[in-house]
RNA sequence: GGACGGGUGGCCUAGUCUGGAUAUGGCAGCAGCCUCCUAAGCUGCAGGUCGGGGGUUCGAAUCCCCUCCCGUUCGCCA
C-alpha cells in the first residue's frame, strides 16, 4: 500500500528539516512535530536553542530560509520560534474524497487485527426499567464496542444478569405474593415497567411486616441452599423483567450480543471452583465464623479492611465469588474483556483483577468508569420511585424532534417524519451523554438533553449527512 | 481517616496519559445573514489564565509537592 498524502506530507517535512539542520551544522539534533492550529506540521525550536546558542525564533527564521516548499509542501514559515508547514491541500481534497466514495461505509475503519474484545455493559439488576441514572452505561458500552469494531476488533458485547440475590428475590416474592389492584397501573405497556410496581410494593411491605420480612429470608436462604424451585422462579422474573429492558436499549439502537446469566455459575459448579482454588492461596484465611477471605493489602488495597471475602460462614458464594467465575469464563471467549461500570464498582472491580491474579489468570479485566446521572433534587433511586426513565427520555426527545420535522417539512407522510424523528431524537440522547467524559458528574435536565442546537446530535448528524446528500 | 474520580468564561465542555505559540467548542447575551437550495444553520462581538499555593522547565491547564471544594467507596449486599 501506497502513502497517502498525509504520511508523504510528514516525511517529506521530517527530511526537510533534518536537511536544514545539516545545512547549519547540526544534522543530528532531535526535533518533533505537531499538529497545531496554526500549522498542519509544526517544528519547535525551543530544543535547539541550547545546542546552538542562539534564541529560537532566529533559528526558526534561519531553518526555514534553507527549506523551499516542494512536493506536497505547499508553503514554510517561520513564527515565534516555530517552523510552521502547511498542506498542499488540492491532492489531500482530491485523495480523500475518493477514497470516502471507494470505501463508502467502512470508510475509516482499520484493518481486522484477529483481536477479540469482550466489552460488558448495562448489565443493570433486573428489577426495574433502566433509568437516566444508568443511561450512560449501554451507550457508552455500545459507542465503545462500535469504536473498537472499527478499529479493526473482533467484538462481542455481553449484559451480565443478575437473577441472584436479595434484590431479585423481593421482586419475585412481590410478583407472586402483591395483587394487582395493590399496586398503581403503569401507564407504559412493558414488562419492566410493570414489573417495578411490585418490587416497590414488596419493599414497602417487607419493612412493615416482619412476617413478609421472614418469608423473604426464607426464600433467600432456599435459593442459596440451591432449592430449584425458587431459583427456577426467580429466573423466570429476571427474563421476563430482562425482556423489558431489551426492548428499551433497542430503541436507542443497542444490541447485546450474549445475555449471560450468573446462577448459570453457581449451577455448573464453576462458582465453587472458584473458592477452591482461592482456599489454596498463600493470601486465604478464614475467620472465626468460618467465611473464608484473601488479604488483599499486598496488592494496592488499603484502608482498615484489605480482606476480600469470596463465602459466607455457610459456605455459600458471594456475588462477587460469581464474577470471578463469570471473567475466567470470559477469557475463555475473549483476548480482552473491558468492563463499563458505575464508578461504585471501582473498588469491586480493583479486588476482583487481584484475585484473578493471585488465581494465576494471564488476563486481567480493564474497567471504564462513568459516574451516575443525577437530577436536580438529587441521586435517582427505582426503589423509592425518584427517577426518570430512559423511556421517558426517548419518547420526549423523539416527540420534540418529531415538532420541528412538522414545522418544517410538511410535505412528508407521517410514517416518513416519526422515522426521521426517531433517528434524530436518539441521535440526540446518544450524543448528549457520549459527548462528555464518563467521569464527569452530570446533572440531568430536560433542556439540555434536549437540546437540538449547536454542540448536539442533530447538529453532527446534519454534518455527516449533508454532504452525502449531495 | 484512607483509596479512587471530578473541579477550565454566567452555564455546559475539549485539551491532561505523550509539557510548547492568541486554551477547544457549545448554551445564554449582543450585532448581522433566507425573493433559490434543511436557518436544527452561518458570520462577527463580548466573556476565561485553567479551584488555591508552591516547585521543575527556555516554556505548565498538562509533570511533582501541599491544600480546598464536590462525588464515589471502604458489607459474610448485589
């Protein structure tokens, strides 16, 4: 494969400049070049001034007397102690624009390099719909797979499920044991949503009734005694509250490629596999009770306690006893796995790679954080109902976008314009989240995130697609 | 208290890893631009010295040290 313009613009400048510098007597000293906004290739002469005992901008002036623009070299000059080049733009327009219309789609994409990248995101416990909270997590994880694909990965995403634990337990007791007229009606016609009116319920009461409280732990203690029946049941609600969601993150056009169930890990065994394994570590202890830990202060964890406990006393597996099993499972499938996680994981995840490591694992999950979303009155919360939901959010920015298309595009049918407002509205949501750091805290507010002006989705979306159009 | 993030014009934000020239955009504000093509747009004006303080460097938003504010976290929860 040929240089294209760019990389034939930057050698010819590199030689240039080391010719220039031999014509002066110094044919080895070290230079860089940057892009700037003032240069296509910019050389500081900061460096040389010491070596050649002369202030930088004579340097400059000199160096760029001895280079003559050639080539695709279109202009040299010298500016405050910098050697500024610029582009010869009429072969760079004319390169690039054949090749957008030779390459079309997969225009920018790099070659397939065999690597393969698990990226796990959402992954949001089944029991209520997603909300803005959580937002950033399927969209970030979904843009990533999307950025990773194109630059040449063998991708696969995956959703980790959570159909073990207290949380999940409520909601099936709630959905078999609250009747329907004890619950509000959601107006939205989806499982998720439906389902979230007894898992409050069922909260509600279970901190009201002991004896709902009793019944609860019960349940609890079955499903860890590994009773198929309960597990069974509570499977049953994960998929169906699982259903839900899937719907939702189809809207904003995310689709994962594996749903992986983590009672799958305690039921083929892999989950005490785990322990096993950990039990035999030089880091392993075990307390009074009888719960075994792995000391983790050798491994960059500090504070007052460093002991990462992977059983109960009783015995049973921990949640993240599980995930230890869930990524080697992962490794099995992937060279490597990221992980998108809200920033309270960090020190879940941070004690998980130790105890991969001392497992003696070759691979080591790497982690993207985002902080949560939050609303001006403060954290969202399914449980006590204070939320916006990602539904909601799509349905106004679809329906605002949906205004505009009317107010100016009449002659389309109808079908026509909810199409184009849906791509637009998404657009938008995506865009508004993708388009600050994940680490940022964000505040969330109707009108920023649907604001179709200047630095927002619309608008890019207009860039990209207004010279295709033509 | 410890650990880990974030702190950039009135508001939001890029840049921080890999130190360079007048610190990137947007929103809001002001002044303009459609007898034709998407004005969800464009042009211009005004506004910041990058939380604060030291240090390293010819040069610091960027590296080092100290400090303040905000967030997350430190469960035999998930």
């Amino acid at each position: 494969m040929s240089m294209d313009v760019r990389q034939r613009f930057e050698s010819e400048v590199e030689a240039a400049v080391r010719t220039a510098l031999g014509e002066i007597g110094h044919p080895d000293l070290k230079f860089i070049m940057e892009a700037s906004n003032l240069a296509d290739i910019a050389v500081p002469c900061f460096g040389f001034s010491r070596e050649l005992r002369m202030d930088p901008k004579s340097i400059a002036e000199d160096l760029a007397a001895k280079i003559a623009p050639s080539g695709t070299i279109a202009s040299v000059s010298p500016l405050k102690g910098y050697l500024n080049f610029m582009i010869d733009e009429t072969p760079l327009i004319k390169e690039t624009l054949e090749k957008v219309i030779e390459e079309g789609e997969g225009y920018g994409s790099m070659p397939k390099n065999g690597i393969r990248v698990n990226v796990e995101h959402t992954s949001t416990n089944p029991t209520g719909p997603i909300h803005v909270g959580r937002a950033r997590n399927p969209i970030i994880g979904d843009t990533l797979a999307r950025a990773l694909k194109r630059c040449g990965y063998e991708v696969q995403t995956e959703y980790y499920v959570n159909d073990v634990g207290k949380q999940v337990v409520i909601l099936t007791w709630g959905v078999s044991n609250v009747s329907k007229d004890a619950v509000r009606e959601e107006d939205r016609d989806k499982t998720d949503h439906k389902l979230v009116a007894y898992y409050r319920e069922a909260n509600r009461r279970m901190e009201e009734d002991d004896d709902v409280k009793e019944h609860i732990a019960e349940m609890l203690r079955k499903f860890e005694a590994g009773d198929e029946g309960i597990i069974g049941s509570v499977r049953e609600t994960a998929e169906a509250m699982i259903e839900g969601l899937k719907e939702t993150l189809s809207e904003i056009n995310v689709k994962l490629d594996k749903y992986t169930w983590e009672s799958d890990f305690i039921r083929d065994g892999s989950a005490k596999d785990v322990v096993e394994k950990l039990k035999t570590s030089k880091y392993s202890g075990q307390t009074d009770d009888g719960a075994w830990y792995i000391d983790l202060k050798d491994f960059g964890i500090q504070g007052k306690n460093t002991k990462f406990t992977f059983t109960r006393s009783d015995g049973t597996t921990l949640y993240t006893t599980r995930d230890l099993a869930y990524h080697i499972d992962k490794f099995k499938r992937a060279d490597r796995a990221i992980d998108v996680l809200g920033e309270d994981q960090k020190l879940g995840s941070k004690q998980l790679c130790s105890a991969l490591e001392i497992m003696g694992s070759k691979k080591i999950p790497e982690a993207m954080f985002y902080s949560f979303v939050s609303l001006p009155e403060g954290k969202m919360s399914t449980r006590k109902g204070v939320v916006v939901y990602l539904d909601d959010l799509i349905d106004e920015a679809v329906s605002r976008a949906m205004d505009e298309i009317k107010a100016r595009r009449s002659d389309l049918s109808e079908a026509d314009m909810m199409s184009i407002a849906r791509k637009v509205g998404i657009g938008a949501v995506r865009y508004n989240i993708v388009r600050v750091h994940p680490e940022k805290q964000l505040v969330f507010r109707w009108d920023e995130a649907l604001n179709f002006d200047g630095n927002s989705g619309p608008t890019s979306n207009m860039c990209m697609q207004g010279p295709a159009a033509c």
